[in-house]
C-alpha cells in the first residue's frame, strides 16, 4: 500500500485554489439536497402506486435506481464535499477511501 507521502498520482496532493473549493463545496451541498429530496419524493411516488395495486417492473427498477443514488449521494459525495470543506485527503481513513470507490462501482454498475 502507498503512504501519503509518496503519491502515485500527479494530482494527489494537487493545491485546489479557495474559490474553486468553496464553488465545488457549494455545488456538490446543492446537488445532495436537491438528489436525496427528489429521490425520496420518487420513492414516495412509487411506494403509493404499489399500495394502490399499480407496481411493475420497470416501477421496481427505477426505485432501485433511486435507492443507488440516494446511497452514492449520502456516501460518496458527502465525503468529497468534506474532503474540500477540510483540505485533506482521504477525510477518514484509507478504508473509507476503498469503500466509497466500491459503492461508486456498484451504484453505477
């Protein structure tokens, strides 16, 4: 495993400027709250179309989409936007790291 101090990347440990990070910061804070609102009023959609008798596949595919971008949402993009707040990377520790590439591989599978 690599340590920090020995990147194997040219743009691990790259200095991102102050405006950049406070304009990413407050994009990606937009894009979780507009994506975790909208996903819940989806799933609340569909959760009363399969209560009044009117469920489907292609309903049960899309709650699944919905529940993969709430999970890439929540996890992975909260951890980026702090990771910019804080000006350190990886936020928590490297097992976090590998679990957020996972859920990104997985949601977007």
């Amino acid at each position: 495993m690599q340590t920090s101090t020995s990147p194997t990347h040219p743009y691990v440990g790259h200095h991102v400027n102050d405006v950049a990070r406070v304009t990413f910061s407050f994009i990606g804070s937009v894009e979780i709250i507009s994506g975790v609102v909208g996903n819940y009023l989806l799933l609340s959609a569909l959760y009363r179309g399969h209560a009044s008798g009117k469920s489907s596949f292609h309903n049960l595919f899309i709650a699944n989409l919905a529940i993969a971008d709430i999970l890439s949402l929540g996890y992975c993009l909260n951890l980026l936007v702090f990771d910019l707040i804080v000006k350190t990377h990886p936020v928590l520790n490297d097992a976090n790291c590998v679990a957020n590439g996972v859920i990104l591989c997985v949601c977007l599978a």
